[in-house]
C-alpha cells in the first residue's frame, strides 16, 4: 500500500513543488478516477488493467483542464496567494464531489469481477493480494518513467527552470502556462493511475477522495515538497508505519502513527526528509 | 582618539561551510562618523554587515556596541540595543501602509500606538515621504521604497545605523537627495555605517573608509588616502583583470 | 510650524475614524439585540446564533492566521477542547459551564502555546499541514477515549432552564444574546489588537519576518501570543457551542471540516482585517444552511455542488475577500 500512497503524494508533489500551489482537491481527483474506472469498466466490459491507461490519459486532461479553467486564475491572485489556493481548490473539491454525489449516487459501489480480483500470490506461505501487488507494480513503473521524465526530457528539464524561476523561463522562450498546465496534467494522471488500481479493490464512493488525501497530504510534506524521490520514500515509509501501527493499536488508531512520524520529522528536519523548500 | 568607540570588531570571523568569509575583522567605529564600508565584489562586506546587525552569529571573535559586548545578542534584541539596519533590496510590509511600516519601527522606544503614530509622521516627514503615508508600502517606486526603509530604520532612534547599498543604482538627483538624507541624519547624532559600490557618491560623502577584500580589512583611511592606496587600487583593478 | 499642525490633524482624522468604527459596531450590535423581538421562528434563530457562532470562530482564527500569518487548518482541536472540558466539566463534576468555558479557554491556550512552541520554527504549509495532522491525532484519541464518552459523544442532562447551567430548552433568545455578546467580545479584542503594538508586530511578522525582527519584534513569542489569543476564543466558542445543542460528539466538534469552516468567513469575507470574519459569515452561513435544507435533501448532492461552486468563485474573483468590495471601508484609506 505504501507504494500506492507514494503515487498518490507524487502527483501532489509535483504540483505542489512546481508552482507553490496546494491542491485541496487532489483527493477528490482520485475519487473522479476511481469513478471514471468504474464507469469505463461498466460501459466497455473491458479488463480493469487494459483500462488503466486510458484512465491516466483521462485523468490527464482533466488535470490540465482543471488549471486552466481554475487554478490558473487563484495564482493570479496578488494577496494571499496560499489562502486562495487553498480555498479555491477546496471549493472545486466539494464541487467535484457533489457532482459525482448527483451523478452515482451517495452509494458504495465496487468493480464486478475484475481479473484480478480476489487471486492471491503463494510466496512460500505468505498470502500477497494480487491488486495490490498490480498498484505496487504500476507505482513502480510510474516512478520510474516520473524520473525519466523529469531528468532525461526536456519537459522535465522545463518543469525544473519554470519551478525556480518563473519569470526567467519566459526569457528563454518557456510559456510558464503551458509547462503548468501540462505538469497539472501529469500530476492528475499519476493520481489517475493510483485510482485506477485502487478502484479495483476499493470501494467507490463520493467521499473517498477526503480519507486518501490526508494521507497524501502527510506523504508529501514529510518526504519534502517539490522532491520526487523523496514522495517515493515517504509513501513507502508511510504504507510500513500504517502497517505497523495496526499491528500495535488497535485499528481505529491506525493513523496516529503516521502523524506522529510527521510531527517527529518535521521537528527535526523542517523542510521534510527531501524537501527542497 | 581618547573617546571609546560605539562600536568596535575585535578578531571577527565568520566561516560559512567551509568558506571563510570574514577573518580576523579588527575595526572601530565612533560616534558621528560616517563610514563607509567597501570593497570588490566577494569582499565579505555584507556578511560583517549582517554578523554586526545580527542576522547570524559569529564562528569567533567578539563585536562590542556602547561599551557592551553583544556577540551573543539575537537580531531584535540588538535593534533595542541601538543598531538598526536597512536591507539591500528594501523588505516593506507590503500589507500595510508606508505610515504603519514606519509605525513597527517607532513601536520600539514608543510602545503605545498614539504615540507610534506620532513619531513615525515625524519621521515620514523628515525623510520626505509625508504625501505617501496613506499608501500601501507596494504602491511606492523603488526610491522611495529605499527612503521608506531608512525612515523604517531611523524610527527605532538607533545610535548606529547600518545602510546596506542605498545609493545604488539611482539617478543623480535621487543620489544627491540620497547623500543628503544621510547628512541630515548624522547631524542628528546617528552614527552611519555604510556598505556601498557607487564610489563616486560616497568617497565625498563619507569621514573614513575601511576597505575589505577577500574577508580581510585590506586598508582604513580618510577617503583621498584610500583612493591612492596601491593595495587597494591593486584589489579593484585586480579583480577587474580577471573578469576581463 | 507645519509639520506639527499636520501630524496633528492627521491624528486627530484618525482617532475620528477610530471612534467611528467602534460607534458603528456598538450600532450593530445593539441592532441585532433587538432581533428576538421580532424572530420568534425557530429555525431562523438557529441560522442566526449559528452566523455569529462562526463569526466569532472565524475572528478568533484571524488573529493567528490573518494578522500574524500562521495558517492554521487545525483549529477544530481547541474548539473542541473547549466543548469537551465544558462538558465533561459540567456532566461529570458538575462544574457550571460559565467557569468551563473558561477553563477550557485557558486550556486551549495553553495547549496553543506548547504545540507553538514544536510547530512555529516550520514555514508555510508544513505548518498548516502540521496543525491539520494535530487536530486529527485529537479527533482519533477522542474517539477512543472511553471517559470522553468515545464516538457516542456526551450528551448533558436535562433540566430546567437557566442561565447559571446556560441550559434553555424553549426559547432560544439567551443562547442568541450570549453568542451575540461572544461576538462582540472577539471583535472588540480585534479592535484592540488592530491599533496595538501586537498587531503591528503581527503583521510585520506576517508580511516579512527578517525585517521585523530588525525592527526589534521578537517572532517567537509574538506567534506564541497571537496562537493563545486565538486558541482561548476559539475553546470559549466550543464550550458554548456544548451548551446550544447539548450534546456533543468526536465528529461534530474536532473535524477537519469544522477547521475549515472557521477559516472560510474570514478568507471570504476579507483576510486579516476586522470586518472580514463577519462579513463573510453573514454570507456564508445562511446561504449553507439555506442551500442544505432547501436542496440538499435529496441527497443528489446539488447543494454540495452549489456550495463548492461559491467558494471557489468568490476565492477566485476576489482573494481580498468581499470586503474589498466596499471601498470605504479598506485599511489604507486610514491614516
């Protein structure tokens, strides 16, 4: 699971890091993938992991049309830039939400018969669930083309400049608009995917979005904003501390431990483990 | 030289990772000069301005102010002492007004606000800005600004006032209003350190010189005696050579 | 000398509108004193005792998070230490509510300052993140905190109504004037602080922390006194809001929805001024309630949407706030 918390924040991070920008709405994007799953599985019949691109290609555009049609305008913003971020985006969430609460109703819903559904791996003894061990297979390979994408292409090169110097990047012939309406899109469609795994083993429903995100939240600040490797690390630490707290408390705690690690890092290393703020 | 200076150096040194970039700074300031602070570029002039100002402590050495030794003192506890400071490029609180800037700063020896008030229109209008006290500090162009941190600065009533590049980059009527302010306010018994490049304004505005370059005092002197000083023209021209 | 004559007509203007601003809030609240007589339905008042409720929250947020600029989204956590202490206080020891609310103020206040004291070397959104991690690690013990009546919440006895137990059953008018005069108390406080050295310490941290600290404000211990202020309000307003619906539980009174709650009057209405949290919480509540009860209903989730349409709107168009909208009233033109 920890692997697919780190899918989750790394969208988060990336926008966040690129442009200071903190998006209130980011659970409410995994809801909109869970359900986009959920409806693609429905009316196509297809395979939940065949659909898992088309998913991210949605969820890409719905990421660039959501900082063009909104999150573009709250950095114009001249006062209280973090304010308005904050609470702009909290209205798309509650937006989003009572849209999907409209249009599927209140209900849980889950994925009939996926492929996977169900199989477990025998690892000598140990019972691995096989759809979380797809999400940790896509979140790897997810990171792994994030990082290609973020050292090797000029894309990434572009993302890095524009996030340091936004005003300098127009000199060198960047459109800043363009690079953030892009990075909005990878973002959404890196939380597409975490969605479009989960949607097959969680259930659906309008509120998903809040219990996730907090936890990407979390993710993010203590692997540090803006650091790639470092929403890596943290989700992974986060998902085996999660693990381990349930061990030790009883479940409904389960999330103490997790705060409690942020809190402790936090104090000690104010940036995050990774943070480049 | 029989008074004891204001303020005095002895042995500073302060090593940023491994990179030395004051040594062994032995100076004295005393009261009512005008000093001027300058060097190359690299020189080290803004760190000893920021170690006397207090915005982060020394790795060795002690800075003496009034007879005290404050090389402990924190940044805010150093302003009630007496030393106040401008920034380089000019830090306003842009959500409030130029008279309500000024206000934080005379809030220092007048704790109540009506009295605050008072003082900081005085001082707004002794640096020439009492047509802009109603505006947002955001609104004023880049001179003004520059005035508005020296009257921010003046409001705590220091004995030394540090003034970080504040004839840069202005045109010749803004540099001689400029010069003049500082006169004026040494006249009214401040003591002025000043960090600067434009030497054509400071060498005549300045009493003395003290000449860093690459973390160590290089020479101190009257201005016309540092304008012939062979170490230092070797300093400029030196490093001019290189860039070139 | 000129000079002088202009410094003092200068403040005599200021001290004028000053006094101005005071004679008008008096009006206001004088004004609304009188609402009772003509309100007598019930639902109504609650729209009405809950708008100043969130007025008074969402002023006592703004000290910390407007004028000093620590921005907290955990402030659910003194609001609902405040209506646990009151209420545990009251069920449990019989301890009448007016010595809880405050108690549980100068608990949150001290409860401020320690988490301050960890929390204010952070920058930005580590800290708010941090707040939010905080208020929810409150949440989850109070869920299983079995003294505190766990998930099922305490539920305070009924009796007759007084105003020494702030209990009425009936008529809610008292609950109407004590909010009102909570109201009116955070505001003045407000008041107070906008022209005192604090608040200028405030803002000067708020907008540039290093230059203020060259202006001789100590960062720290102001934070630390903008967060008690705030917090001690905000627990009173929790204790308060204990005795209204006497009945509380975990969800009701420490979730992040309620921090956000405290948060969106001020940034609506206008951010770190004195007039904003209300403003905003005269639009916002009613139109919550209203678009709840007359849409939501039917669980299709149009209000939400209707809801979440607002805020992003308003906080798009007008980061100042709605207060900006009147022009008379903006900071700048006081001098």
């Amino acid at each position: 699971m920890g692997l697919i918390y780190a899918l989750i924040a790394v969208g988060l991070s990336l926008i966040f890091g690129l442009m200071d920008v903190v998006n209130f709405a980011h659970g409410e994007f995994l809801m909109v993938a869970m359900y986009a799953m959920f409806g693609l599985v429905v009316v196509t019949g297809f395979d939940p992991i065949l659909l898992t691109p088309v998913v991210a290609a949605a969820m890409f555009m719905f990421g660039a049309f959501a900082y063009v049609g909104v999150v573009r305008f709250a950095m114009r913003a001249q006062s209280n830039k973090g304010m308005v971020q904050i609470f702009a985006t909290f209205g798309l969430a509650v937006l989003l939400q009572g849209v999907a609460q409209t249009l599927f109703s209140p209900d849980f819903r889950n994925l009939p018969g996926a492929w996977l559904t169900g199989k477990t791996l025998d690892l000598h003894g140990i019972f691995l669930p096989w759809p979380q061990l797809y999400g940790c297979l896509v979140s790897i390979l997810a990171f792994l083309g994030l990082w290609l994408l973020m050292t090797r292409t000029d894309f990434g090169k572009a993302l890095e400049a524009t996030r340091e110097d936004r005003g300098a990047v127009a000199l060198v012939g960047i459109d800043a608009n363009k690079v953030f309406m892009l990075g909005w899109g990878l973002g959404a469609a890196l939380t597409g995917l975490a969605g479009a795994v989960l949607a097959v083993f969680y259930y659906i429903h309008p509120q998903v979005g809040a219990s996730f995100a907090l936890i990407a939240y979390v993710t993010v600040a203590l692997g540090g904003f803006g650091s790639v490797f470092g929403a890596l690390a943290a989700g992974i630490i986060v998902g085996l501390v999660e693990a381990a707290t349930t061990l030790i408390l009883p479940p409904s705690l389960k999330s103490i431990g997790i705060y409690a690690l942020y809190l402790v890092v936090v104090l000690v290393r104010p940036s995050g483990l990774f943070g480049k703020a | 030289m029989t008074e004891a200076a204001l303020l005095t150096c002895h042995d500073v040194t302060r090593v940023f990772d491994g990179l030395v970039a004051n040594k062994d700074i032995s100076i004295e300031i005393h009261q009512g000069e005008i000093v001027g602070l300058i060097g190359p570029n690299g020189a080290g002039k803004s760190t000893l301005f920021n170690l006397i100002a207090g915005s982060f402590p020394v790795t060795s050495g002690c800075i003496m102010f009034g007879g005290r030794d404050i090389t402990g003192l924190p940044a805010a506890a150093r302003c009630h002492a007496g030393i106040a400071r401008t920034f380089q490029v000019p830090r306003s609180f842009d959500s409030m007004s130029v008279l309500e800037n000024v206000i934080v700063g005379a809030l220092v020896h007048y704790p109540r606000s009506r009295a605050a008030r008072v003082k900081a229109l005085e001082v707004l209008d002794y640096a020439g800005l009492s047509g802009r006290t109603a505006h947002p500090a955001g609104d004023l162009t880049p001179p003004e600004r520059r005035r508005l941190e020296i009257a921010r600065a003046i409001a705590t009533e220091p004995r030394l006032l540090l003034l970080d590049e504040v004839l840069t980059g202005l045109t010749p009527s803004e540099s001689r209003e400029g010069v003049d302010l500082v006169r004026r306010i040494r006249e009214s018994g401040i003591t002025v350190v000043m960090v600067e490049h434009v030497m054509e304004v400071v060498m005549p505005l300045v009493d003395r010189a003290i000449v860093l370059n690459l973390g160590e005092v290089l020479a101190e002197g009257s201005p016309a005696e540092i304008v012939r000083d062979p170490a230092v023209i070797g300093a400029y021209l030196g490093t001019r050579n290189h860039a070139a | 000398m000129d000079a002088s004559v202009s410094v003092s007509g200068a403040i005599a203007a200021f001290r004028r509108d000053r006094w101005r601003e005071m004679a008008l809030a008096g009006l206001l609240v004088a004004a609304a004193a009188t609402i009772p007589l003509f309100v007598h339905d019930v639902y109504t008042m609650n729209v009405l005792i809950l708008t100043l409720l969130y007025a008074a929250l969402s002023q006592s947020w703004n000290i910390l998070s407007g004028y000093c600029g620590q921005i907290s989204l955990g402030h659910a956590l003194y609001f609902g230490l405040g209506a646990y202490t009151t209420s545990i206080l009251y069920v449990h020891f019989g301890v009448l509510p007016w010595f809880g609310l405050a108690i549980g103020g100068a608990l949150a206040a001290l409860v401020a300052l320690a988490l301050g004291a960890m929390c204010f070397r952070l920058a930005g959104h580590y800290f708010t993140i941090a707040t939010i991690v905080i208020a929810e690690i409150g949440l989850t013990l109070i869920h299983n905190w079995d003294y505190a009546g766990a998930a099922m919440g305490i539920q305070w006895p009924f009796g007759p109504d007084s105003w020494a137990s702030l209990q009425f059953a009936r008529d809610k008018t008292p609950y109407f004037h004590f909010v009102l005069g909570l109201f009116a108390v955070t505001w003045l406080v407000t008041w107070v602080i906008e022209e005192s050295r604090w608040g200028y310490w405030w803002r000067a941290v708020k907008d540039n922390a290093p230059a203020a600290e060259s202006l001789g404000v100590t960062i720290f211990s102001s934070k630390m006194m903008a967060a008690a202020i705030s917090a001690f309000f905000t627990a009173v307003g929790g204790g308060f809001y204990a005795a209204f619906l006497s009945y509380i539980d975990p969800d009701s009174v420490m979730s992040f929805r309620l921090s956000l709650l405290m948060a969106l009057p001020a940034v609506i209405g206008g951010i770190g001024t004195l007039w904003g949290p209300v403003i905003g919480a005269a639009v916002l509540i009613p139109i919550t309630e209203l678009t709840r009860s007359f849409i939501g209903g039917t669980g299709a989730g149009t209000d939400l949407i209707v809801y979440g349409g607002l805020i992003m709107v308003i906080a798009l168009a007008r980061p100042e706030g709605l207060l900006s909208l009147l022009p008379s009233r903006s900071r700048e033109s006081r001098t």
